[in-house]
C-alpha cells in the first residue's frame, strides 16, 4: 500500500516550500504533488450578484416602478 503524508505549508517568498516530517527518510526520493487551494463558488460572484448584494442599489422593484418615476421626472421638468 502506498503511503502518503498530508500537510499544508506557505510558500515563501523566494517560492520554495518547507515540509518536515518525521517519516521521511534523509535520501529517499519522494514524489510531491501540488494541490491549490479550492476556492468555493461562493467566493466567485459575478457582476449582477455583486450588484444586486450594494447598499441601496434597489430603488426600485420592478421595472414599472422605474417607468413610473421617470414620467413622473419628466413632468417635474415641463413644469
């Protein structure tokens, strides 16, 4: 059975990576294996969810509503 030793560690700033393990034998060659971290679709919004979540962005709830304060607008300008 393959062994296999988990561990998460920061890549430094020169890019090179630390790992310590007791189990690792000095000399014995080992394959290492890269996994980025997983980033949840949560975290990945799009522009119309972004906007949607603003702060006062709703002045309106439907469509009829803007119309309705639009023409309601352009009287206040005839006047």
């Amino acid at each position: 059975m393959q062994q296999a030793i988990r561990a998460t560690t920061i890549v430094r700033p020169d890019g090179t990576l630390a790992l310590s393990a007791p189990q690792l034998v000095p000399g014995e060659v080992v394959e290492v294996i890269i996994l980025f971290p997983e980033h949840p679709d949560s975290l990945r919004r799009s522009a119309v969810d972004i906007l949607r979540d603003a702060p006062g962005q709703r002045a309106f709830a439907t469509a009829e509503d803007v119309t309705t304060y639009l023409s309601e607008e352009r009287d206040a300008w005839e006047r």
